[in-house]
C-alpha cells in the first residue's frame, strides 16, 4: 500500500479470481493510461445520438419560441454540468468506480444505493437510447425501401441493434473508447449536416406554441430544468472512466475536461433537437418520424445509419456502467459475464417498454423522477469529498470483498449522515416533480414548475454537510503512509 502524490491511498492487489483488471479488482497503476482528454471522445460519441437529440425538442413541444428553447437548454445544461464534473475526481482518487468509491460517504454496505441507482438508470437509458435508434432505422427504412413498420419492424431493428451494443459493452473499456473515437466524430458530422440541410427552412424568428404552464417563465423553468437532467443522468456513470487515469493526474484537469466536453456536447445535441422541431408541423408529433419527413430522401440514408451506429456509444456507456455496478454486487464473478447478464435483463426491459405496453414515454417519465434521486446521491458525494479533502483509502472501500470492517464500515456498514441527507434529498425532491408520470404536491407552490433537482440536490447537500459538522466523520490524515 502507498501513498500517491495526490494524497490518496492506493492499494495494488491480484485481481480475485474471475474480476479481471476491466472488473472491479484496483488496477495495477501501469495499466492506468487514460487521459482526461479523453471525455473529448467519450461525452460526445453517447450525446451526439438520437437518444439524446429527442430531448432537445421538450422546450418547443413545451410551447416555447426559438431564442426562449435555446437560452433554456444553455442555462439548463449549464447546471447540470456544474452538478456532474466533481465527481469526475472519485475515480482518479480511489481508482474504483462510483458506486464503490461512494461507499466512502455512505458506508461500504450503504454503496449499495449507488449500484442501484447505476443499474436502474443504465437500464432506462439503454431502453430509450436502443428503441429511438431501431424507430430511426425502421421509419427511415420504410421512406428508402419500403420495408414495413410495425411493432415486428421495429422489434427486429432494436433487437439487431442491442446485440451490436451488447457485443461492445461486454469487450469492455478499451473497445468502448476505440468506439466513442468514431462515433464522436461520425456523429457530429451527422448533426452538423442536419442543420445544414433543414437551414433554407429554418426559422430562428419561430415564436413557439401553446404554453405548457400558465406563463413564458414558468415554462422557461421547466425547459431548463428538463435541459439540466440530461447532463446529471450521467452522475453515477464517469468513474467507469476516470479510474483508468493515473492517481497523479491533477483533479483539476479532469474536471475541467469532463465538464466542457459535456457542456458542449450536450449543448450541440439538444439544440440540434429544438432547431429540427421548430420545422414540424405539429410539434409533438413523432420525432423520429418528423425528421424523415422534413429531410430530403437521399439523407434519409444518414438517419438509418446514424440510428444504428449513433447508438452503439450512448448504449454501451450504459450497459457497461450497469454491468460493472453489478459487478461490485456479484464480485465473485467476472464483469463479463455479469454484463452479459445484464444485457439479456436490458433486452428484456426494452421489449416490454416498447412493444408489449407500448409504454417508452411512461419509462422516460419514470428516469426522469429517478433523477430526483441520482440528484441527492451526487449531493452527498460533492460535499462529502470536500470534507475529506480528496483522501480515500482504496483498501477500506472493498471491505465488501473480506467480510466487513475498516474506515468506511461506519455503523453495520452504513453512514447515517449519508442516508439521512439522502433520504430528505430524496423525500423532498420526489414530491417536487411535475411530469406525465407524477405531479408532487409541492409543485403547487411554485405554479407547477418542477424544480425537483435542484431542491433535492439542496437539501442533501445541506442536511449533510450540517450532520458531518455535528457529528464528524473520521478523516484520513494527510501524511498518512503505510508499506
């Protein structure tokens, strides 16, 4: 065990038997050679898809007018981003993905929120990511060759599709970033040529709808704050990443890196969605259906391939996210073959969601009020790594693996600062939602407008950081060092 020049403690030990270095075994420091450049590939290859761009029509569908969509997804954004690039630094310090370096504020048992919140989130991602991706290839395909729509199309499209994203989650780390090279490029190209094509009709003079609230304002809340939920979906999800840069890599940089290529990222693709609803007829008709009909046919072609390949990255980020969460529970077996297991779970979801119930809106309704809960959990770790000043023991974090104990066991393995601040996070933001779904009984006092996020962000944060001046948590020293 050593000490690394960035003051965490770093443990190199075998990986178990089965866990693999791509597993949830500490990697060896030389096999650790990311960089934080890379979030230049990784960001945008999974928001340069059509799983992402969709979102960006909720501003217009809401009623509002171009400049009032545009100036809503930036602040929106904006706030998502700042909420999300701290926690890039968990996976530098610990060298241990989210949900198992979480379990330094919540306690080594109390990770087990984190790979909850992981797996549920992956899996309502990847159902949304995969059915847009097959809808865009079953309707573009009908527009080229006539070939048929339906539930059996569109099963066949998502189905060939998931398999493909499938096949790269299971390879692992290295074949997913060797993916995000390409997409992030190919996707861009897409996006870029989509503005240029629809531009001879485009409007920047569209003066929006029927407002979805009772005033511009409110409605510009609830755009932004729908704007902000897109970044932050990915809380749970960059330590996947971070943990294979070096513990010496300054967490200064891999903020910053995270955080303006997910600003930019997110950016380019939800006002890419806004700009191509602004030419709809009706603006909450079909997406998907909406973008075949305003391109000319020969880009047709584009919208089946970007479809299919937009969605490997974004996709995969999320099956692999939930497989190696999964993992940290089932860590006896290998992370390859516990995100196969996934997989077959995720396919399973995205059948029932898209074509047994026919039921994607209820689900994206549904990972939508799970933010309210990724929000309060984000709280705890923000705040939590300010207290301990970036100083984790690796070691303590997998007591789960040697039968309990440690710096992190807490009370039976649970931190009830961090449960207590998570639950009122929680609690309050819930109650604070307004979406098809649900509407929280709080809603009423601000006319309607959702502010679950930011609320249940608040109050964790606060109700945590008061718990901890209270009542201490115990700190690693800072010149600790151990053989």
């Amino acid at each position: 065990m050593t000490t690394t020049p960035t003051g965490a403690v770093s443990v190199v030990t075998p990986p178990r038997a089965g866990a693999g270095h791509d597993g949830i075994a500490p990697l060896p420091e030389a096999e650790r050679t990311s960089a934080p450049g890379d979030f230049g590939w990784i960001w945008p290859s999974a928001q340069f898809s059509f799983g992402t761009v969709v979102l960006g029509a909720l501003p217009v569908v809401f009623g509002l007018g171009w400049w009032a969509s545009a100036s809503a997804i930036a602040v929106g954004v904006a706030v998502g981003t700042v909420l999300l690039a701290p926690l890039a630094r968990f996976g530098v310090r610990t060298g241990a993905n989210d949900p198992v370096a979480s379990g330094a504020h919540f306690g080594v048992r109390g990770r087990i929120v984190g790979n909850v919140l992981t797996v549920v989130t992956a899996l309502g991602f990847f159902a949304i990511a995969v059915w847009t991706g097959g809808t865009a290839v079953m309707v573009a395909g009908h527009r080229l060759l006539s070939t048929p729509t339906g539930p059996g199309a569109l099963t066949v499209a998502m189905f060939v599709t998931a398999a493909a994203v499938a096949l790269v989650a299971v390879r692992g780390h290295e074949a997913l970033v060797r993916t995000y090279k390409v997409t992030a490029v190919t996707g861009g190209a897409v996006l870029l040529a989509t503005v240029l094509v629809l531009a001879p009709d485009f409007d920047a003079g569209y003066a929006g709808g029927a407002l979805a609230l009772d005033s511009a304002f409110h409605t510009w809340l609830l755009a932004a704050t729908a704007s902000a939920t897109v970044p932050l979906s990915y809380a749970t999800f960059q330590g996947d990443y971070t943990r294979f840069m070096p513990a010496s890599t300054p967490t200064g940089r891999v903020v910053r890196a995270s955080g303006i290529s997910m600003f930019l990222s997110s950016l380019a693709a939800l006002l890419t969605g806004a700009y191509v609803t602004t030419l709809f007829p009706v603006p909450d008709e079909p997406w998907l259906q909406g973008l075949t009909d305003a391109v000319p046919g020969w880009f047709a072609v584009a919208v089946v391939l970007f479809g299919f390949a937009g969605t490997l990255p974004q996709a995969g980020l999320c099956l692999y996210a939930a497989g190696l969460s999964a993992n940290s529970v089932f860590w006896r077996s290998s992370r390859a073959a516990v995100t196969t297991v996934v997989a077959l779970l995720a396919a399973a979801v995205l059948y029932l969601g898209a074509v047994v119930y026919d039921a994607m809106d209820a689900m994206s309704a549904f990972v939508t009020l799970l933010l309210t809960v990724v929000a309060p959990w984000a709280a705890v770790l923000s705040v939590g790594y300010v207290l301990h000043r970036g100083r984790y023991d690796a070691e303590a974090l997998r007591a789960f693996t040697t039968g309990g104990g440690g710096r992190y066991w807490y009370n039976g393995g649970i931190n009830p600062r961090a449960a207590a601040a998570f639950a009122a996070g929680s609690v309050v933001g819930v109650l604070w939602v307004n979406n098809p779904l649900y509407t929280g009984p709080l809603t009423g006092l601000t006319d309607g407008v959702d502010l679950s996020l930011p609320a249940s962000f608040l109050v964790a944060a606060a109700l945590y950081g008061a718990l901890c001046r209270v009542w201490p948590e115990p700190l690693l020293p800072p010149s600790r060092t151990t053989r």
